[in-house]
C-alpha cells in the first residue's frame, strides 16, 4: 500500500510537472501555439515580440501578422484572427492589454486554450495586476503548447551591464569595463535609452573597441 501511494505521487507531481508551460526570460522568446509576454519592463516586452516576428518572417515571408487590443474587444475577434488561413500561411496573432481585458477577450481566450489552431502563434501580453488572472494561470499550465516570457525591470545594476555586454556582444563589438561602467551611470533609469545608447555606439565604432 505505502509503495502504491509513493508511486502515484509521483505520478501525479510528473503530470502536474509536465502541463506547466516553459518559462523563458525576454531573448528566449520562440514559437509556440499560446505564448504569454508577461513583466513591467515594456521594452524587453517590445523587443521579445521584434524577434518573435523577425524568426517567423525569415520562416516564412507569407506570414500573416494582426494586432487586438484585449481592453476594447469584441466577442469573435480572436477566433477570427486566429482561424485557418484560406491560403495555410502562418499567423502570428499579438494581443495587448490583456491587464486591461473585457470580460468577453476572457471568454473567447479561454475557448481558444482548449483548441489552438496550427500553424498559429498568438501572442498575450500582459503588464501586472490581477485582472485576467484565471487566463494567466490558465496560459501558465498549457503545457508544451504554451511558452512564458519573463520580461522583469532590470533593477539591479549587475543586471544593467550584462544587458549592455549582451547587446556588444550581439554585434561581435568588444566594450571595454569602464565604458559599460560609464553606460550604465548615464542611463539608469531608462532601459531604451541605454539600448539606443549601445547602438548607436555599435554603429560609430565600425567594429572597433568601444573605450571609455
């Protein structure tokens, strides 16, 4: 009896284990049926869904792109948004607001985990609070259909020169310690202005070591 009860929990911490959808900091971002883009930080939020639609579109240039603001929907929208294609190209469906969602974007939202259709990606965003908690749980379990996309306020100030390095490093472009130091002193409080900062000097660097 007590190795019959071992083993089925186990069974059921695997199953419960195995219906939670992976969760993937903001540049983890891939193609899944349901996706939810979910953390403060609006520009990682942006960028997540860039390379979303940058990864389709090399895919596939046919792909079909559409945007649904949650806050003023209309009963139907989503479904027919995300319906099969007369032609079968791709869809990638982006969803805002959803913090701010009518009660019937909750309904067609639900209906939509239960079935989602191929060869489409619908994309939730959502910026805190608890309005359409039952759908982020919902998104939070769907297993591997599902993707969570962590996009959190880069608070701390290691957090800041790692993303500096990263967006160096994403151009092959060498920046020196004191020059991320400097960076990050000068645009602490805007995550975009410090991402259009490391552009621009990627770009006058022409490959060059970026020094302080």
């Amino acid at each position: 009896v007590r190795t019959l009860k071992t083993h089925n929990s186990k069974d059921t911490m695997a199953s419960s284990a195995s219906s939670k959808a992976a969760v993937v900091p903001w540049h983890g971002i891939r193609e899944a049926a349901v996706v939810l883009i979910v953390g403060l930080e609006t520009f990682l939020a942006d960028r997540a869904l860039q390379i979303l639609a940058t990864r389709m579109k090399s895919a596939d240039p046919q792909v079909e792109v559409s945007d649904l603001d949650a806050s003023g929907y209309q009963q139907g929208e989503l479904l027919q948004r995300a319906s099969p294609s007369l032609f079968g190209e791709p869809r990638l469906v982006r969803v805002t607001g959803v913090e701010k969602c009518s009660d019937d974007f909750l309904e067609d939202a639900l209906d939509y985990l239960q079935e989602p259709q191929a060869d489409v990606v619908v994309v939730f965003r959502h910026q805190g609070g608890n309005r359409g908690k039952k759908l982020l749980d919902a998104l939070r379990a769907s297993g591997p259909q599902g993707l969570v996309v962590e996009c959190k306020e880069l608070k701390k100030d290691d957090e800041r020169m790692a993303f500096i390095a990263s967006e160096f490093q994403a151009s092959n472009v060498t920046v020196e310690p004191r020059a991320r130091r400097a960076l990050a002193d000068a645009f602490s409080s805007d995550l975009a202005e410090l991402a259009a900062a490391c552009s621009q000097l990627i770009s006058d660097s022409q490959g060059k070591p970026v020094t302080e």
